[in-house]
C-alpha cells in the first residue's frame, strides 16, 4: 500500500500521457451537443471517484450528471436513454455490480465509457469506449494509486466535452494544471508524509473516526473513510460537512478523532466547527494547505489547486494516514482479512 500511494506521481503522469488523445477522440465521438444525461457509476473506491467526476461535470458543463452505486443502477434507471452515456469506473473492470450496470445500460440504449485499469478486463470488452488509468498493477486490497489514477483519465475527457460544448474559457488555464498534477501530487506525499505517521502514532488506541469535507472533498472525505475502515479495521464514517451537524454530531466526544479537509477560502468556517468538536473533547486534525495558518494537529497538503483537483491532492494525507494507522495498530493495511479485491 505504501509503495503504491508513493507511485502516484509516475502513475498520473503515465495517464496524462497515454489517455489523452482517446480522451479527446471519445469527447467527439459522443455528439455532445445533443448529450443530455451522465450517468456514472461504480462500487467502494471506484464509487467515490464517481462522485468526483460528477463534481466536475457539474461545474464544468452543463449536462445532467448524476452518481448511482453500482449495486443499485438498475433499480434507479429502468427507461431507454438514447440521448444519455454512462460511465462505468472499475480497478479491475470484473466488478459484478459494475458489469451488471454496464449490461443494464447497454439494453436500455445508453452508450457506455469503461473507465479502468485494466485493459483486457470484461467491463473494457463490453462497452463502446474504454479509457485506461494507467495506474500499473496494484497489488494491495487497499486502492489507493487506481483512485487517482481514475478520476484523473475520466476529468481529461470531460474538460474536452466542455471544451466541445462551452467552449471553456478556463481551458487553457485547467490544461496547465492538469499537466502539474503529478508535480502537486508528489510534493502532498512530501508534506503530510511525516505528520500521518505521528498522528497516527498518538491516535492507535481510537476505534471511531469521523472524515468531514464539502464541494468536491465530500468524495475525499468518503474515501479516506473508506481507507480507515478497510486498513485499520475501525468505525470511520465520512459526510458533508456541515450534513455533519445535522445528526451525526451528537455522537462527538474524546473518543471520536475527527479528520476535517478544508477548501480553499474555508479557513474561518473549518476553525469554528473545529472549536465546536473540541469544545466536547474531541481530537481534531485539520487538513489544509501550506499557506494556511492553523494551529494544532494537522496534515498539509499543496496549495493553489483549482478546485476540480482537490481530491487529487487532498486523499493522499488520509491514505497515508491509513496506512500507519494500520501499521500502528500491528496490522497488515495490504490484505485486510475480510476483503477481496475483486467483488465478484
């Protein structure tokens, strides 16, 4: 797991180059001027980069997008969309829920893009256009470098969809960014690195976690909640977070760590939920970047990243932070017992 968190700079890097130029070959294949509806889907891991994908298509296109579990697509989508594409994400693309909802969309007329990384999988076979996260093989049963990875491929192809049907006016400047990401992505291994394993060091006897994170960091926080849960075999459960208070906040108290991603421009509004939960005793860690001026425990990741790209950058702390967590705990975070990496 930890190798694989460490290999995501060379990772992306290798999607930037390779996927790119299908990325835009599919962006103007699909018509997109009469798209009307993206459906994406996928399970557990692959699930949340879903929903980062679907951040960008919202803020970045005007198109209907919507995230649907993998498990349930059938269910929520029973009539014919010949107007409508879904995107399918699966590490391995043998997913039995992800190929399910593949097949579901196919019969009723949708045209599908298999987004996965690997190439000769089943879900690649069955559906009309494939990009590939050029991730490598990953071994651990703890996705870590596919996540990335994944979100990374399927935003090259929605930027050429914008660029296609709103002609963009920040392309230029995304495409620039886009082109730092392994840069942005190394130097956030760099910051939190040492600070996870710390942190994780001081937090080995808590059994409850909570991950709190908004815009585009609500996928974040639910993957880092996933990480915890699946590495260091405890309670840890993401929201929105200010969904947080509705509710879930009764249960804050010193027992509960709570791990808070702050957007850009948040600083004010993460301190005074951040004095909220310590006013019951509960441990905090912020997660911020290395131009903000927060005080206590924190993990810092890179600054100065368009918005779309926050999960990118903003989940390696929290992976890394699983992965000691892990360690701390005398566990092993690559095989966790109960798991499989593949769902069939």
């Amino acid at each position: 797991m930890l190798r694989e968190i460490h290999e995501q700079p060379d990772a992306l890097a290798r999607t930037l180059k390779e996927e790119w130029t299908e990325a835009k070959r599919i962006a103007e294949t699909l018509d997109a001027e009469d798209l009307k509806l993206i459906y994406l889907t996928g399970s557990g891991t692959s699930y949340h980069a879903c929903l980062a994908v679907n951040y960008t298509i919202s803020t970045m296109t005007s198109i209907l997008s919507s995230t649907l579990p993998a498990s349930e697509f059938a269910s929520w989508t029973t009539q014919a969309h010949t107007d409508t594409v879904l995107i399918a994400i699966s590490q391995s693309g043998e997913s039995t829920d992800v190929i399910n909802a593949a097949n579901s969309a196919i019969q009723s007329g949708m045209r599908t893009i298999a987004v996965t990384n690997t190439p000769e999988s089943s879900l690649a076979r069955i559906c009309d256009l494939k990009l590939f996260s050029r991730a490598g093989p990953e071994k651990a049963i703890t996705a870590t470098k596919s996540f990335t990875c994944t979100i990374l491929a399927a935003q090259l192809l929605i930027l050429e969809l914008a660029k296609l049907i709103e002609s963009l006016p920040r392309y230029d400047a995304l495409i620039s960014m886009i082109n730092q990401i392994p840069q942005l992505v190394e130097r956030s291994i760099q910051l939190s690195e040492g600070d996870t394993r710390t942190i994780a060091e001081t937090y080995k006897d808590k059994e409850f976690f909570f991950v709190l994170g908004s815009g585009p960091n609500y996928a974040t926080a639910l993957e880092g909640a996933l990480k915890l849960k699946e590495s260091s075999n405890v309670y840890a459960e993401g929201f929105a977070t200010r969904e947080f208070l509705h509710g879930p906040m009764q249960l804050v108290d010193r027992r509960t760590p709570i791990l808070i991603l702050e957007n850009p421009g948040k600083s004010d509004e993460v301190m005074k939920l951040a004095e909220s939960f310590e006013r019951f005793e509960a441990p905090v860690v912020i997660i911020h970047s290395k131009d903000n001026s927060i005080d206590g425990k924190h993990f810092r990741t890179v600054g100065g990243v368009d918005e779309i790209f926050l999960p990118l950058v903003d989940v390696i702390p929290l992976q890394l932070y699983s992965y000691y967590s892990s360690v701390a705990r005398g566990l092993n975070p690559d095989n966790p017992p109960k798991l499989k990496k593949v769902v069939r």
